[in-house]
C-alpha cells in the first residue's frame, strides 16, 4: 500500500508556511513503514530537533481505480479516520532552501500515526467534517472540511491521474493552522467531531 499526503491544502496553513496557496493539489508520498498504528508511540529520531504536528483527516481507499471521474470519486473511499503527518521541519527548510525533494524530512519511519476509521455515512456532512489535536489535553489545531482548498473528491480524481489507487492507500488529506513541535513526554490525542480516535505518546 502507500500512503500518499497533500500538501497545502487549507489557506491559513500555507500562510503560516509562508507558502503560496495552490493552484492545483500538492502531495507527496510516504512508505508503508511510516505508518504508526494502535496508538503505539512515536520514537523522536536522532537526526532532527524539529519534529512538527500536522493533524490530518485520513481517507482510505476502498477500491482500485484510476483517472477517477470527480463525479465518481466518492465511490472509492468508505471510511475516514485521523493521522498525523509528523515532519522534521529543520530538515524540510533545508531541502526546500537547497530546491532538494522533503522525503527525509517527511517520510522517515513512524512519520505517519493513524487511528481508528469511522464509516462515512456515521458524518452527517462531508463538507462539515470538525477535527482536532491536543497536546497533553491543550488543544493545538482544530479543522473543518469546509475550509479545505480541494475537496475530497478533487484530491481522489487528481492523484488518480498520476497514480493508481488501490485498496488500502491512504489519503492524507493537509492539515490547518497551528502546526508545532512535540517534545519527548508529550501526549497527542485526535479526534473527528468529539470522538477520540488515536492517542499516543512521543518517546
Ligand atoms: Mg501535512
């Protein structure tokens, strides 16, 4: 499987990036060893001092397609959880200093956290979806589907473009505002609406 992540993709974000709102999606990909699963703990790596938080509405493909008609794109995701899409920020501004590709700073191992998934039909509104993260309780980054840049469907049909998808990719869908560090202590807990879906510790 594979776990593709998008980059950018709710505006007040990119601002806090300092980064231009896209035109068209931005992603990347991560390996299937960057997945943390089971609320396991996060072991802070050796080669960064600045691990941040994106928190992230996950979705997870149900069946294989490609050039996926936007139209249709709904057909291929069934369930929707929370991540996190941890980056090593120092080494991300070095990469994108330098013009380098980020997967060192994005898509080392454990990179990926990702909870439980909730069945699409449980939310009332795909366009309404409430998200957030806290940080040893203290809530650090709230979402909602409605501000996002690209819907779900849009991101569906266009990675479709230039990757098949197959049953059990992982979407990662851009995190909002608030991205920040983590320290070793810390406690990460996420929820979609007001149910917790993935709690776990950075070691
Ligand atoms: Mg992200």
């Amino acid at each position: 499987m594979k776990i593709i992540c998008i980059g950018r993709n709710y505006a007040e974000h990119a601002k806090e990036m300092n980064a231009a709102v896209p035109t068209e999606p931005v992603f990347f990909l991560k390996p299937d060893t960057a997945l943390i699963k089971d609320d396991h703990p996060f072991y802070y790596p050796d080669f960064s001092k600045e691990i941040h938080h994106e928190v992230e509405l996950v979705l997870k493909i149900s069946k294989a397609g490609k050039n996926i008609a936007p139209e249709f794109a709904h057909k291929y995701y069934d369930e929707i959880g929370v991540g996190i899409d941890f980056t090593a920020r120092d080494i991300q501004v070095k990469c994108k200093e330098k013009g380098l590709p980020w997967e060192k700073a994005k898509a080392f191992d454990g990179s990926a956290p990702i909870g439980k998934f909730i069945h699409k039909n449980e939310l009332q509104d795909m366009n309404n979806i409430s998200f957030y993260l806290t940080v040893n309780g203290d809530i650090v980054q709230k979402g909602n589907t409605k501000d996002l840049l690209f819907s779900f469907d849009a991101l569906v049909a266009y990675v479709s473009k230039f990757f098949t998808l197959k049953t059990g990719d992982l979407i990662y869908t851009g995190t909002p505002e608030g991205v920040g560090p983590v320290k070793i202590g810390d406690k990460l807990e996420a929820f979609i609406g007001e149910r917790s879906l993935l709690a776990f510790e950075i070691k």
